[in-house]
C-alpha cells in the first residue's frame, strides 16, 4: 500500500498540477480555491503517508490515516456515481 501511494503522488507531482485541480474540481465538493490547495499539497501529502507506511514509521497512525482517507475516496466515488457525475 506504501509504494502505492508513493507511485501515486509521484504521479500526480510529474505532470502539470492544474490537470489535477481540474479533476478535483470535477467531483464539485470543494471551490477552486481549494481545489488549487490541495493539488499543491496532496501529492507531497501522499508521497510522505507511503514512504511512512514503507518505512514502517509511526505505523499506527499512517494506516489509519491511510484508511480514513480511502474511506474518503470511496465515499467521494459513491457522491459521484449517485449525482450522475
């Protein structure tokens, strides 16, 4: 799950960040300024939750922190799908 996550925010960090504003902005669950927010911090974010869940680093706290925030992607993709997104 580590090195998922850290694939993943490096993903997000090699391409240009108002591609991701422009999906977070999709969902129509925060205002653009927030959507430029997080497409600036949410990478680096994911970035240091999977090097924290590879290194085995505070392991309590970065899983939970991890399944909370899969919670929250789940429950933004069940939004979606129920408002026709």
């Amino acid at each position: 799950m580590g090195c998922a996550f850290v694939y993943a925010g490096y993903v997000k960090l090699a391409e240009p960040w108002q591609l991701f504003a422009a999906n977070i902005a999709d969902y129509e669950v925060v205002p653009m300024w927030a959507a430029k927010f997080l497409a600036h911090t949410f990478p680096w974010f994911e970035v240091l939750l999977g090097l924290l869940l590879v290194s085995g680093r505070w392991l309590r706290v970065s899983c939970a922190v991890t399944s909370l925030l899969l919670l929250f992607f789940v429950g933004l993709m069940v939004h979606a799908k129920l408002g026709g997104k």
